[in-house]
C-alpha cells in the first residue's frame, strides 16, 4: 500500500554507513505543514490574546495609579488644610481666654484705682483705725499685683502662643502641592510594558503571578482587615504583578518630597505630627495660660476684701451707719464663698480656705468696739483680740492659698471626653483649679474609624512606618520635656512669680500683726507716737521749725499767726516740745 510508511530498522547502522532519514510521501509532508501552521496559528492567536489581556491590565492599572495618586494627595491637600485650622483653633482658643483675661483685669484695675486713690477712708472726719487701715491698704496692694501678673502672664500665653501657630503654619503645617517631578514619577507610558518579564507578557488568566520563595518580594495588600472570601478574591501577597512591586518600590523612594516633617523618629507618638509638634511647643505658654486664670481669682478675691473693709471704715466713721454696714457685709461674705466654691474643686484636706472671708466679720466687730459709745478697757481687749484674730485669718488664708495653687507633680490622667477640658497627664497643673482653667490640648491617638494620610505619604517618604514606642516610655520621655521646660527648679516662671506674691502677701500681713502690737504695747502710755498727729504737715514743711527771718527775733509766717500764734517761742532748739509748753 502507498500510504504505509516504512520504519526504519531498530538494528544499529552498519559500520561506515549513516543513518537512513525517515521518509514521508508528499501528501503527509503536506498535512504535516498544514498542522504545524495551524498550531503556529493557534499558539500565535493565543499569545496575541495573553499578550493583548496583559497589556490591557497593565494600561488599565496605570492609570488606576496615576488617578490613585493624585486622588491620594488630593486627600492629603484636604486633610492639611484640616490641620491648619487645627492649629489655628487651638491658638485662637488661648487667646480668645487671654484676651478675656485682660478685660477683667483692666476693669479690676480701673474698680481699684477709684478706691485706691482717695488714699484714705473718712476724707470729712477723723480718719478710721490704723489696723483697719491695714487690711484695707495690704489687700488693695495684693489686689494690684495680681491684677499685673494677670495682664502680663496673659500677654505672654497670647503672643507665645500666636507666634508658635505662625511658625508652625509658615514652615511646617503646608499644603502638599506635588511637584513636576512628583507628577513624572507617577505617570507611565505605554511602551513601558516592553520592560516586563515574559511570564507577566503572557500569563495565562487566573493563574498566579509568582509563588513564594526566599528571593521573593511579597506580602503586599495584606495591611487591610478584610473576611476571608474577600480575601480570596484579592491579589495579596506575593501574587502581585511585577509593575505592581515595581511601583510600590518607586512610590515609597522620595515620590512625596513636598510633605517634610519637623520631629525626629523618636519623638513621634500616634497622634497626626503636627498635633505632637503643638503638645510640645504648649509647654513654653501653658503655665502663663493657668496662672493668669489664677491671678485673676486671686485679684478678685483681695479686690472684694479690700472694698469691704473700705465700707467698715466709710460706714462707721462717717456716716456711724453701724446696721447699714453689717448688711453690707453679709453679701460680700456670701459672694466670696460663692467664688472658692466655683473656682476650688472641694476634697482638697480641710477646706481652710472657707475661714478667708470671716475676716470680714472679725474686722467688722472690732471696729464697732472702736467706736463704741462709752471706752471700757475690758472692751478694748476684746477689740484687740478681734483685730488679731482679723490678721491671722489672713495668713492663714492666704497660706492656704499657697498650698492649693501649687503645680501637682504626679497628676492623674485627665479622661478625655466630648466637649470638656483636656491636658496630658504629665502637665503640672493646680489640681484643686483643673476645672476652672478650660485647658484643650491635642489629642494623643486618633480616634478609631480616623485615618492619617499625611502621615502615610510621609512615612511613604520615608520607606519605613512608624514604630511608635510604648506607653510608658512615651508617658516618662514627656514628662522629662514638662519637667525640662518649667526650668531647673521644675517649677515655670509663671508659678514662681505668683508664690512670690503669695508669700510677699504673707509678710505683708506677718508685718502688719507685728506693727499692730507695737501700737497695743504703746496704747495709753506716755510713750510719743511714732508718727505726728494726723493732720500735720511732715517736719520738712512744718511752718514752725523754720528758722526765724533776719531782723526780727520771732518767727513770723503765713498762717501761724505771727508773734501772737500759738508758735510763740518755739525755736530750732526746741523741736521735741510738748504741745502744753504752747499754752503758757
């Protein structure tokens, strides 16, 4: 038969004679080719198709990129124009409340001054006790130093506050607009394609990309929380196309060169950088912040003494308005019990500081005594005890005060919640006032559901996420920064200059306690006063210690009454006189 093809011999070849070549007849050389050129065909179809489904995804995931990425910084320009407004609150919050300060004070001033500068109660009548005097005058001081630490703590919170938000806002908190070079490294040509490895040209649908293996880049997409079936249908993992690994090594190579950062590493927490950029820079205005709300506390509370005592002096030794007075008292008593309890968290030890306003009444009771009727010694007793009773309310008042405005060195934590108040734990505030000086610092951590994309294209940038330390070493590593920032001592100049003027008021009154003895020692003796007779001009311009004029030998001035006034014979020599040598 024709078509049958002889086989060659399995024999070996004789020595010396090639082996035979198989022959086919024409016709199954000719179905030969046609099945080779059908298979050509097909292989060609099928790799034009692999070829055509692989360039199509990559084009088609290059412009997913492109439009990823400038949707991504988009987001980014969003959310720091966010930021912005951030810091421009949190510094509009401080000085909105300075700015309050400085209108309280202003007007405590101007209330002060118009008591302070008659320079003495009863213009019209012998003037009130000197130990009255005393109260009235050490609190109107008090009341005016405050009321200066007030104006300048405040001044320094506000404008240190405003030129950190300007230094933040000028240099650091910027729009991440991208460059040209940014725009270049994100787009792609088409001809780019051509750089792929053949197995990513014609990779067969649904097959892997690439499997795991030691020299392998993988674990891609698998930073999002996702079901298990979802997962499934993902490329994760090492099962990423090639021009996929390729872009995330080129993204994560300085491609957002426009978001810098102004922290080190080590210093980063979990809250948004610039959030950990303020908390910090808070530390150089927040105690001014406190302590200018403190000042005016303590004003306020000197302030309503001293116009009490005014009325003391004014109602009894003018008007001998003896009812009119003690009604007058009673409200300035309840209003400065109303202030310790709006400003003093209670549970603070033994409310001390409650026994501050019955000074009123102990002042009030002795200078009646003064002006009683009929003197009585044993009466004059019970006013003295009532004077010293007065003072040492005072110190110990304001000892007290001293104590509950001191900075709390290991504070608790503050819980944060909606719509209050909220400082780090490490801040060394007055606790007893932790309600009353309206503090907002920046969050530590981002609430769940908030996402941080400056942060990511930063640490883009930086080809390495954040490694934020633990808890407790961030808690010690801050306080460590309050404690550097409040100065050597650990204490801010802020509270060193209101303990000053704590203390200077405790001397103030020790000093007071210790002159008022000294008229109590001196009282009913013949002891001279230590100052002259109210009423008196001071011996620099007493009229009759002037030396006579030349010509005559008595002295003759204006409103002495000449040789016949009651200066007759008075002379240089005879300055220290008894005012009974004048009668004779």
């Amino acid at each position: 038969a024709q078509w049958r093809v002889r086989l060659p011999s399995l024999r070996p070849p004789r020595a010396g004679l090639p082996p035979q070549p198989l022959a086919l007849p024409p016709a199954a050389m000719a179905g030969v080719e046609i099945g080779a050129a059908a298979a050509a065909v097909t292989a060609g179809s099928v790799g034009m198709g692999l070829f055509s489904y692989n360039r199509g995804n990559y084009l088609f995931d290059q412009k997913n990129h492109y439009t990823r990425f400038t949707a991504g910084l988009n987001m980014a320009i969003a959310q720091m124009g966010i930021y912005k407004q951030d810091i421009a609150q949190l510094t509009e919050l401080t000085a909105t409340r300075q700015d309050c300060y400085h209108g309280i004070a202003a007007m405590g001033l101007t209330i002060l001054t118009a008591i302070y500068c008659p320079g003495r109660v009863g213009l019209h009548t012998p003037p009130p006790p000197a130990w009255l005097m005393g109260l009235m005058f050490v609190n109107i001081a008090g009341c005016y130093m405050f009321l200066g630490l007030t104006l300048w703590l405040a001044m320094h919170a506000s404008m240190r506050a405003n030129t950190a938000a300007t230094h933040m806002l000028t240099r650091f908190v910027r729009l991440p607009i991208p460059s040209q070079g940014m725009l270049d490294k994100a787009r792609k040509f088409g001809s780019s394609y051509e750089e792929q490895p053949f197995k990513e040209v014609f990779r067969v649908p649904f097959t892997k990309h690439q499997r795991a293996g030691p020299n392998k880049d993988g674990g891609h997409n698998e930073d999002v929380e996702v079901d298990a079936a979802a997962q499934k249908r993902s490329r994760h993992g090492y099962d990423v196309p090639a021009w996929y690994r390729k872009e995330k090594a080129v993204d994560n190579n300085d491609t957002c060169e426009s978001i810098g950062s102004m922290m080190p590493l080590g210093a980063e927490g979990e809250a948004p950088e610039h959030f950990e950029a303020y908390r910090e820079l808070q530390l150089e205005w927040f105690p001014y912040d406190v302590y200018a709300r403190l000042s005016i506390f303590l004003a306020f509370m000197h302030l309503t003494h001293c116009w009490a005592y005014m009325q003391i002096g004014h109602q009894l030794a003018e008007t001998r308005a003896l009812f009119a007075c003690a009604i007058v008292m009673l409200p300035m008593f309840v209003l400065q019990q109303v202030i310790l309890t709006l400003d003093i968290i209670p549970g603070w030890g033994l409310p001390i500081h409650r026994l501050g306003p019955c000074a009123l009444w102990t002042a009030f009771f002795a200078a009646c005594i003064e002006y009683e009727r009929w003197f009585s010694s044993s009466t004059q007793g019970v006013c003295f005890l009532l004077v010293y009773a007065s003072y040492a309310i005072e110190i110990v008042y304001t000892l007290q005060l001293l104590r509950l405005c001191r900075p709390a060195c290991t504070a608790p934590e503050v819980v944060e919640s909606p719509g209050a108040s909220w400082w780090p734990g490490e801040w060394r505030l007055p606790t007893a006032f932790q309600h009353a000086i309206w503090l907002v610092a920046p969050p530590k951590k981002l609430e769940d559901g908030q996402v941080d994309i400056v942060a990511e294209l930063r640490d883009a940038q930086r080809d390495a996420p954040r490694l934020p330390p633990t808890e407790a070493a961030i808690t010690a590593e801050r306080r460590l920064d309050v404690h550097r920032a409040l100065g050597q001592q650990g204490e801010s100049a802020a509270w060193f200059n209101v303990k000053s003027g704590l203390v200077a008021m405790v001397l103030a009154w020790v000093f007071m306690t210790f002159g008022f003895t000294i008229e109590v020692i001196n009282q009913g003796t013949a002891h001279p006063s230590l100052l002259n007779a109210p009423g008196l001009p001071n011996n620099a311009r007493d009229p009759r210690y002037r030396p006579a004029k030349p010509g005559t030998h008595e002295p003759v001035e204006v409103g002495t009454g000449g040789v016949y006034g009651p200066a007759r014979g008075v002379h240089t020599s005879k300055m220290h006189r008894r005012l009974a040598d004048l009668a004779a």
